[in-house]
C-alpha cells in the first residue's frame, strides 16, 4: 500500500511541475475572438496574450486590432500583473525542491518527513492559486475598465475569454493539492505500520 501511495505523489508532483511551466512558458491566457459579419478575408481576426507578451496577428481591419492591444496592454500594465509573475514562478521553484524534499522522505519512510513534505506541498498549491486568483481578479477589472472606455458598438463582435493556459495552471493546482494529500496518507500508513510492528514485538516478548 505504502509504495503505490508514494509513486503516485511522485508522479503527480512532477505532473504538476510539468503542468505549471507550460502554463507560464504559453501565451494563451487570455484570448480575444473576433467575429465581423461579412469579413471574407484570410486574416485571423484574434488574439491572445501571456504572462509576458502579447501575439499579434496581421489584421487588416485597424480598428479591432487596436480595441485588442488596447485591452492587453492595460492587463499587463496593470500593477496586480506584477504579483501574479513573481508567484507563480516562485510556486515553480518551490515545486522543484517540493519534489527533491518528497522523493528523501519517501525512502527514509519517516512519517514526520512525509507530513512535512505534505504540509510544503499544500503550500506551494497556495502559491499558484493565488498566482491565478490574482491574475483573474486584475483581468476582470482590466475588462470592466476596457468596457468603460471603448463604445459599446466596437465590442459587439469582440468575444474576450480565459485560455487554455491558465485552465492548465488550475490543473496544476488541483494535483499540487494531490501530492499533498497523497504525502499525507502516506505518512500516516507509515506510521500504522510502526505500530504494528512495535505492537508484534511487544507481543512477541
């Protein structure tokens, strides 16, 4: 029981590690489509930004591509912007060493070590949630913000969403919580295990 436990924290610490440094490295956190009725060009009409820079697309239409650098650049000059890319990255770090503190713990098979790793877990979890918490509290207000300041006839056919990147940051969060608890069950099946063991050598005395 105790080494399946152990190798799937393992494998789902390193997942989340995986998962958070493709969600920082992409740039498809926020997305903005736009769909002109009767726009019969080759162009694509959309966007999309990261953490750290805003793709481009070679729109033909300048009035949209204006609405769609306007929006990103108050996200990104927004001042929450430079919480969320010190925490998450630092949640990454964090992870690194998580995952070196959980793999000594489990083959010292030490139930103290295996709570701590899980406690260190559960904290690197608080790291990248607030990372994404914050970043959707400063887009929304960017976007009520942008609301206020571009006409309204220029947004019909603008549609402005959260991408897969940080739908991948939220997996990485889930499985960051996982690893903990998993580390957690795993201390506690060891230290069952030392009360058995010391209860059949009493017995055996």
């Amino acid at each position: 029981m105790y080494g399946p436990v152990v190798l799937s924290a393992g494998l789902t610490g390193l997942l989340s590690f995986c998962l958070l440094a493709v969600a920082i490295g992409t740039d498809y956190w926020y997305i903005i489509d736009v769909n002109k009725p009767n726009y019969t060009g080759s162009d694509d009409l959309s966007s999309h930004s990261g953490l750290w820079r805003i793709i481009e697309v070679n729109w033909k239409i300048a009035d949209f591509k204006k609405i769609c650098l306007y929006f990103f650049q108050m996200c990104v000059f927004a001042g929450l912007h430079k919480v969320v890319v010190i925490l998450l990255p630092l949640s990454l770090i964090l992870l690194v060493l998580g995952w070196i503190f959980g793999l000594v713990s489990s083959l010292a098979s030490s139930p103290k070590l295996l709570a701590a790793s899980a406690s260190y877990f559960l904290l690197c979890s608080l790291f990248t949630l607030s990372g994404v918490s914050v970043y959707i509290k400063y887009s929304n207000q960017a976007m009520e913000e942008f609301q206020r300041t571009v006409p309204p006839e220029n947004l019909v056919y603008v549609n402005v969403s959260f991408g897969w990147s940080l739908a991948t940051a939220w997996l990485s969060y889930s499985l960051e919580v996982a690893t903990g608890l998993l580390l957690m069950l795993a201390a506690r099946i060891t230290q069952m295990k030392g009360h058995y063991d010391s209860g059949v050598a009493i017995a055996m005395l």
